[in-house]
C-alpha cells in the first residue's frame, strides 16, 4: 500500500459515468487532453512502483527524476494540483465538472498524481474557509506549488481517540505564544517543513472550547522529532516534542479558543482521504487480475471457487463505495456537507484496504510471507498487510467512526 496516495488520480472506480457533455465541456476536455499529452512526461504516465516514486514536494525534497520535478512544475503552475481551488490562491479554478473531466483524462494516460499533499487534501480546504485574507495568499499558493510539506500535529499520548482532552498549553506571551508538550502519530514529521496543530490556549475552559489551531515552521528552535516504528519495520509516524516553542500570533488560524470548528472540519477531510485506501489506484491490478496471473485458472476463469466469490464481493463493495465518494462529493461541491457522513467513508475504506490485503495474502500463499530478498522486493506485501492494521486507528479509531455513525446518521441514542 501507498499511504494516502489518492487525491489525485480516481482509480478505476473512480468515475461517476459519462457526463452530459456542453459544447464548453466537450471543448475543455480536448484541451486538456492535448495539453496532457504535451506536457506530462512519459516517466509519469505509470503506476507508483514504491513510496519513493511519490513526490511530496517541499524545501527538502528530493525528487526522483527530472520528469517528476517537471511534472510537479507544470502541474504546479496550472493550478491543477489543486484543480477546484480558486485561482487567486494559486488553485486551478475549475468547477466539479471539469476537476472531473481532468481526471478522467489523467487516468486515461495513466498519469500520476503530480504532488501528494497534505496541505491539498487537509489543511488547505480549513485555510480557505477559516484562514484570513493573508494567510491565504501567504500558505496556499506554495502549498499548491509545492514548495511547503506539511504535517498534523492533533493527537497526543494522552489524547488519541478523545482528541478534545489535548493538553499541550500554549501560553499567551503577547506578541507570541509559548508551546510545550508533545505530539504523536504524526505521519511524516520528520520530513515535514511545517505543522498545522491544535494546542491548549485556556485550561479552564471545558475541553473543547479552549483550543487553538496553529501553524509553525518546524526548524523552529525547542522541536524535537522522534520516528516511531511499527510492526511492518517501517512507518511513516513520529513523536514530536516542543519546549519553549515561540509561535508568531498572525500564525494563529481563526478565533481564540475556537479551534475545535476547524478541527472537526480539517477532520471530515482527513478521513475521507484516509478512506480512499480502500479503492484501488489508477494503472494498478485488481485482486482478480491478480490472483489470475499467481493462481491461474481455465478459461479465463479462477480455479478457486472460494477464492473467486472472495474477490467478486470485495470488487462489487469497492465499486459501490467508489460510486457512493463520488456522488458524495457531487453534493458537497453543490453545497451539502458531508459531516460525519465521512466517519462512515472512513471506517469502509479501510476496511475494504485491509480485506484487498487479506486476499492478496491468500493468493500468495506462503511466498507472500516473505520478508527479505529481490524476489519479494523485502517484503513489500507482508509489509503492506500489516501496514493496513493501522487504517483503522489512524484519523480515528473504527471504533469512534462507528459511534459517530451511530449518533449522527442513523440517531441510536448514547
């Protein structure tokens, strides 16, 4: 698995239909069908191969090849790394139909995603409804851009699940605050330039009215990162601590104390992000494709009876759930909100990714247990599997989603 490789490309089911084509539209997809053909790479027209063919953009990355920091350019300077953000901030401007349109056209070629964000895919959705006028101008072109790799910093080794009882205080010194404390599970904090975090500015007040969200550089002096390792030998996580961190108040997002609005919305994002685990990616197999090529069978049929209904239930679920975001986001984008309707896309999504997992371990059989060697590329789906474990614990537990389903969509009482 990728982690949180997603907001870019649509998957196979990622397609809602044939769209009513305008003339307008008819016209929009020819153009960006020749300027995709003129400027994406031939490097990027093929599957991520590993996490390291994924480009995160920031002041200290790396990039792979000169095709993928020319695809990162172009796409960059399009607008189109963030398709249907506003063009003042540097996004693409493009309505539902056309960010639809666009992806449509990037799958055709089999094109990758130019920059995987979370500054795209998180942040800068709170930034555009909460941020002020020049924090906007300030963060979001260069997260576009990518010139800025964020991270989160919510949960806390004493406030996971119960996000809301977070303690780290920042005090108010009056032209800055001071952050002491520490965060945890931060996916990718030791690359991160920059975090976006909820901090504890009124310990009186009941837990969720005193918090604040803040943004920080993270070579600001007092912040000490820590990798955390999992049970995969590998992780993206890490532990951070701040002593006597000084944070500038402009970089203060929304009202005092009024956090938990923005983080319950910065949340909606991440989960729904998170549930895009259970599709499959663009130009990758399905478990069918899959199991055919390890298993074989006759006439172009699986052999495994058992095995067979396995995958043809888990690829009609991934379809109707791929359909489901999409019509989703159709509403949202008219004005619905999703609320905790993402809680739910969450908690199937990774669902689905833990049983694509499961099945690509019984088609391996015992080879697929493999740990090291060229033939196994070190492990990679042993690793895998045992990455999607975590799904269900980070951007909250299954347990939580369920209780948030619950509560919310179906009324059961508490």
């Amino acid at each position: 698995m990728i982690d949180f490789f997603v907001q870019n490309n649509t998957g196979p089911y990622g397609l809602s239909g044939a769209l009513l084509m305008s003339e307008e539209l008819i016209t929009f997809r020819a153009e960006v069908r020749d300027w995709l053909v003129e400027n994406c790479p031939e490097e990027m027209r093929s599957p991520l191969r590993s996490e390291k063919d994924a480009c995160w953009g920031g002041r200290n990355f790396t990039f792979q090849s000169e095709a993928q920091r020319l695809w990162l350019e172009r796409m960059g300077e399009k607008g189109w790394t963030a398709p249907a953000w506003p063009k003042e901030y540097g996004g693409g401007g493009l309505n539902r139909q056309q960010v639809k349109i666009l992806k449509q056209e990037m799958t055709r070629i089999n094109a990758r995603g130019a920059l995987y964000s979370f500054g795209i895919s998180m942040l800068g959705p709170a930034l555009l409804k909460y941020g002020n006028e020049e924090q906007k101008q300030k963060f979001l072109p260069s997260i576009v851009r990518g010139e800025i790799r964020w991270c989160q910093g919510y949960s806390e080794p004493n406030a996971g699940s119960d996000l809301a009882n977070l303690q780290a205080p920042a005090v108010d010194m009056g032209d800055r605050y001071i952050l002491n404390g520490s965060k945890i599970w931060t996916s990718y904090g030791d690359f991160g330039d920059w975090m976006f975090c909820l901090v504890r500015t009124d310990p009186e007040a009941t837990k969720h009215q005193g918090i604040s969200f803040m943004l920080f550089d993270m070579q600001t002096p007092g912040i000490t990162v820590k990798p955390i390792l999992l049970i995969s030998g590998r992780s993206p996580f890490c532990e951070v601590f701040f002593e006597d961190v000084k944070i500038p108040k402009d970089q203060q997002v929304g009202e005092l104390n009024k956090g938990w609005s923005i983080a319950k919305y910065l949340l909606t994002h991440e989960r729904e992000m998170i549930s895009w685990t259970g599709l499959s990616q663009s130009g990758t197999k399905s478990v069918g494709e899959t199991a055919m090529e390890t298993i074989g069978g006759s006439d172009g049929v699986l052999d495994d009876a058992f095995l067979r209904t396995d995958i043809a239930k888990f690829e009609a679920d991934e379809m109707a759930f791929a359909l489901t975001i999409e019509r989703a986001r159709d509403e949202v984008k008219a004005g619905v909100s999703l609320g905790a309707v993402s809680s739910w896309f969450k908690y199937f999504g990774t669902e689905l990714n833990k049983q694509r997992y499961n099945l690509l371990m019984d088609i391996g059989g015992s080879d697929a247990l493999a740990w090291t060697g060229e033939a196994s590329n070190d492990g990679k789906l042993a690793r895998d599997w045992l990455r999607t474990k975590g799904n269900s614990i980070e951007g909250g537990t299954s347990e939580i989603q369920l209780n948030i389903v619950a509560k919310h969509i179906l009324g059961l009482p508490g």
